[in-house]
C-alpha cells in the first residue's frame, strides 16, 4: 500500500514514504509539515506505511484461506474512513 496526501502549502501529491525520507518536509517545495515535531511525524508516516503494507497482506491471505467466509469491507474501510475524515475536518478549521 503506497499512502499518499497533499502538501498544504505547494498542492503536490506525495507518498508518506517521501515526506519521511525528507525528514518531514514536502520534497517538492521545503515546507516543513510540523516543524517542532518532525522526527515524531517522520516515525507515524513510516508505521502507517509498515500497517498499510501489513494490512494489504492479511487482507490477502485471509482472502486465500477464508473458503465461505467472506469479509464486509466496510468493516476494515469505515473506521478508517471515519479517523481520515474526521482529521480532514480538523486541518480544514486549523486553517480557517
């Protein structure tokens, strides 16, 4: 799983891994994300890469052996959804 967002500042889309790799600044246009806490970001941005990757491979072994069980992918997608959601809300009224 590649996790990606956009810089708020220049509007590039970039993966999580290449903010990581850039200590917490967007690569394209230097803008440091959370500049008192760079490091802290950098180590969230790099464990939700691993808990994407790792989410991707349960979901496909579980598919391989789950013969007659079937998942509800909203199960998996809704909190998830609900957390990117609720953070989208409150970038939006930060910056407002």
């Amino acid at each position: 799983m590649r996790v990606s967002g956009k810089c708020g500042r220049c509007g590039r889309t970039l993966l999580a891994s290449q903010v990581a790799e850039a200590g917490g600044r967007c690569p394209a246009c230097g803008h440091r994300f959370h500049p008192h806490y760079a490091p802290l970001l950098v180590q969230a941005l790099r464990r939700l890469d691993a808990a994407g990757t790792a989410l991707e491979e349960a979901l496909a072994r579980a598919l391989e052996l789950g013969f007659g069980f079937q998942l509800d992918p909203e199960s998996i997608l809704g909190p998830l959804r609900l957390r990117l959601e609720g953070e989208s809300g409150a970038v939006q009224e930060r910056t407002a």
